[in-house]
C-alpha cells in the first residue's frame, strides 16, 4: 500500500467538545457513568434513552450545571474548569426537552430536528452553539 505525502501530513480536526471518563455519583448512585466523547465542528450529538438513564445528567455536567465527581470536559482543548461558568454557559448551550435558551441564539425542538431535515436536506443543522 503506498501512502502520498498529503495523507501523511491530513490530521483530523481537534474536537470542539470532548469528555473524558465523566462520571457522576450522588448519594451512591451513579448518575452517569464514565461516559467519553469526542464531537467536531459541523457534527450533532444526540442523546437519547429512556427515563432515568442519565441523560440530563450528563448534559448538566457539560456546562457546570453539575460538577462531576471524576472526569472533565474540554471545549477546544481546554479544560472547562479554566472557565468561568458565566462565560462557559454562554459558549455552551443546553436544550431541555421544552427549550429555553436566549434569543440569539437558534433553538430546534427534538421534533423539529426530523422534520427540518426532511423538508431542508440540503441544510445542515447548526452546531455553533459550541464557540
């Protein structure tokens, strides 16, 4: 197999949210548990499961609603605990299942997301709520 020089210098963008090991005990339950994942610019994470399985738990530790008992979270490589929360809150936005979030800022309902893409396949769905 040859290799060109462009695929030897290609590196994969850098992450624009990462948790690594994030973890959540309270009382000794575990709320969420050693969770790691990687997202880049243009991509969409979603989290879903059924009741009570740890889903707003884990989306409160991203943006410090909740502190995490191990594991930490990166915007852009930088260890979220550097940031004020006041500033962090403002990069990272957090939609509820009713969404709620400032008027700048474009909001999609988890029902609207399927039928947007129907309707707009040729639109990409917008991650910039992350800066």
């Amino acid at each position: 197999m040859r290799t060109t020089r462009e695929q030897c210098h290609r590196t994969e963008p850098r992450p624009v949210l990462q948790t690594e090991h994030l973890s959540r005990i309270v009382s000794a339950t575990r709320l969420v548990d050693d969770v790691s994942i990687s997202v880049r610019e243009g991509e969409i994470l979603a989290v879903i499961g059924p009741s009570g399985a740890g889903k707003s738990s884990f989306l409160r530790l991203l943006n410090r609603l909740d502190e995490p008992t191990r594991g930490t979270v990166y915007l852009a490589g930088q260890d979220y605990r550097q940031l004020p929360p006041r500033e962090l809150r403002r990069r990272v936005g957090l939609i509820t299942q009713i969404p709620f979030l400032r008027a700048q800022l474009r909001t999609i309902s988890a029902s609207a997301l399927d039928s947007e893409a129907k309707i707009f396949p040729e639109r990409r769905l917008p991650c910039s709520w992350i800066r």
